[in-house]
C-alpha cells in the first residue's frame, strides 16, 4: 500500500479514533493524549492491512489496543510516584 491510500483510509476512517476512545472511556475521549495514541494505533492498522479481511476490525482493535496501553502507561506512572520508587 503507497502512502496516498494510507492516508485515504485514515481519512475515511479517522471518526473511528472517538469512537473507540468513548467505548474504552468518557475519560479517554476527552483526553487528546488518548485520541493521538489511537491515531497511531489507525496508521498501525493501514501498515497492517493486507488487503484480504476487512479493515474496520483491524483498525478498531488497534486503535483500542493503543489507547489502553496510553492508560496503563499514566496509571502506572501515578502508581510509581504513590509507592516512592
């Protein structure tokens, strides 16, 4: 896939980043640190993609795999800095 079509499908399915980001959490949609990580989670998915299953799934789930690993990673930070190490 060329970077034109790349960049044509996170065009056509960038609505997908919200409304991901809503089913994980409120918080996360309205955190724009959240919503970038499953912008990269969808260009993920468009370098993923081979063309033979349908890309919506595979965006969805990289997308939502992104935002979570966003979370954990400041939850773990909060947790860190709590126990002092």
């Amino acid at each position: 896939m060329n970077r034109a079509e790349q960049e044509a499908l996170i065009i056509k399915y960038r609505y997908l980043v919200r409304s991901v980001a809503y089913s994980v959490s409120n918080e996360a949609a309205k955190d724009e640190d959240a919503l970038q990580n499953g912008l990269i989670g969808l260009w993920e998915a468009t370098k993923k993609w081979d063309g033979n299953r349908p890309f919506e799934p595979l965006a969805r789930r990289c997308i939502r795999c992104n935002i979570i690993d966003y979370i954990r990673s400041i939850h773990h930070g909060k947790l860190s800095a709590n126990d002092g190490s």
